[in-house]
C-alpha cells in the first residue's frame, strides 16, 4: 500500500485524517505520516505495513475488529 492508496481509501470512506486514524487505532500524528510517506519526527521514508493495509480493507468492507460490536 503506497501512501496514495492510503489517502484515496481514506477519501473513499469519506473520513478526515482524524477519523481515519481513530478508526486504524493510530495517532492523528501517525496517521499523516503514513499518508505523507515520511516519518512525523525524523522526515524519514515510511512503509505502510501489509496490517495496516489488511486493516483498510476490512474496514472499507464494513468489517469490525473482534471482540467489538
């Protein structure tokens, strides 16, 4: 996942980069990083993990965590 699939699946649920990072269970700070492709505190490149990846799709699917109703 590039961090443009990130941003377009974002704009797709229709959220703000708040929802999207409460949603993920992120920080709104983590969040825009990985939407950026940089790290928040070092400017460094950053990859977009195959969780956080499977995490979007279950969700954009309707999908919620177990255990939570």
């Amino acid at each position: 996942m590039t961090p443009q699939h990130l941003a377009d699946w974002r704009q797709r649920m229709g959220w703000t980069q708040q929802q999207a990072a409460d949603a993920l269970g992120v920080g709104r700070n983590t969040y825009i990083s990985m939407e950026s492709g940089r790290s928040y505190n070092t400017g460094r490149p950053l990859v977009i993990d195959r969780r956080t990846a499977l995490a979007c799709a279950a969700l954009a699917e309707g999908l919620t965590p177990i255990g939570e109703i």
